[in-house]
C-alpha cells in the first residue's frame, strides 16, 4: 500500500470500524485505504450533522484558543481553508480586523483560491483529505513569502491507536503525528514554528525561496 501523502510504502497497521488503517514508513501518517471511505453525499450528511455555529460556546472557545496562540505574528490578511458550512472562523478573524476569506469544497466550492495571504489557517480539516498529496500543496501555496500555515487537526496516540476514539468517525481517513508534520515542513519549504503535540502547528514560509 502507498502512502497517500507521500507515495511512500506503509504497512498495515490494524483494523476496527469495518475498515483498515495502515502506518507510512516515511512521514508517519496512518491513512484509511481509499476503499474504505464513505461516499461525499454520505460525508456532507455528516457535516450538517455538527452543531458549528456561533451560537456554541465550545466551538468558539476552541477556535478562539488557537487565534490567541498567532498573536505573535503579523496578521492582516487569512484564508479559513476547510471552513464548513458556517465560517465561525472567520468570522472570529474579522472581528480582530483581520480581512478573511472562506473556502470550503463541500459548502463554498466557488471560492477563488488565486490570492496569497499571511495566515492559511485549516482547522478540523487535514484529517477529511482524501488526496493529501494533491491538497496540501494547494492550501501551502497560498501562504504568502513570511506568511504562516497553521493547521489544527488531532494527533494519533503512540499507543493504543485501535481504542482511540477519533478513528471512528468515518469521515476522519488520514491522521497525522509529530513526526508527519516535520516531514511536511521539510518537503513543502516551511519551518516548524509551533507545535504543541495534541492538536495544533504552526509553518512558517520563508520570505524568500
């Protein structure tokens, strides 16, 4: 089986949830074979499901959290890549005053992706990928020279990865740890900036190449 990711051979790691995960010997991603994954029409329903409003003080609290971690950098200009169907998001960025964009290939499909911004942030998004290789590229290439990637998405456990309850979402295909996004930095031109080893990083683009 081929890496997702980064084309590079995986091994099989277990099965639960009437499918199979396996392990990239490379980048440490673990991914759910392309066989196994549910249906787009079945992924929105489950989408719309999720009570994502502003209306949910958790769901801010959360994102809230993360905006307070970028303080430390010069903001002006965000893309909420992976937005969902309301943009909390961004609507928290532009009440910092920062101009914010939203796309979103299920509910803002129509979005242009043509402009460079400081701030490319994607949160509870990375583990929907079903092509990672094809998509992050395309959400890096639109951080600006000097500009940050900032990527919020839970880190599997280093053991017990068979209980752990995140996997059993089935929208949820690919899961990444340290290790893989210290590989993405080096291969995609960023550096790791921040990581808290739970659920958050930051990437920053060099201003030149």
């Amino acid at each position: 089986m081929i890496c997702p990711l980064c084309s590079f051979l995986a091994q099989y790691l277990t099965s639960g949830e009437d499918r199979e995960y396996w392990l990239c010997s490379k980048c440490r991603a673990i991914f759910v074979p392309a066989s196994f994954h549910i249906s787009q029409d079945e992924e929105v329903k489950r989408y719309l499901e999720h009570e994502n409003s502003l209306e949910s003080e958790g769901y801010v609290k959360m994102f809230q959290e993360k905006i307070n971690l970028l303080q430390d950098y010069e903001i002006n200009s965000a893309l909420d890549y992976g937005c969902g169907y309301e943009p909390v998001l961004k609507t928290l960025l532009e009440r910092q005053g920062i101009k914010a964009d939203g796309y979103d290939p299920n509910f803002f499909p129509d979005a242009p992706l043509d402009k460079l911004y400081d701030l490319v942030i994607s949160t509870e998004t990375f583990e929907h990928f079903r092509n990672p290789a094809e998509e992050i590229p395309r959400i890096a290439d639109r951080v600006a020279p000097g500009g940050i990637l900032a990527i919020m998405t839970r880190f599997y456990p280093a053991k017990d990865f068979a209980d752990w309850y995140y996997k059993r979402d089935p929208t949820h295909i690919i899961f990444y740890c340290s290790e893989t996004f210290q590989w993405l930095a080096e291969n995609k031109g960023f550096k790791l900036v921040f990581n808290n080893e739970h659920d958050f990083v930051v990437l920053r683009k060099p201003t030149q190449p």
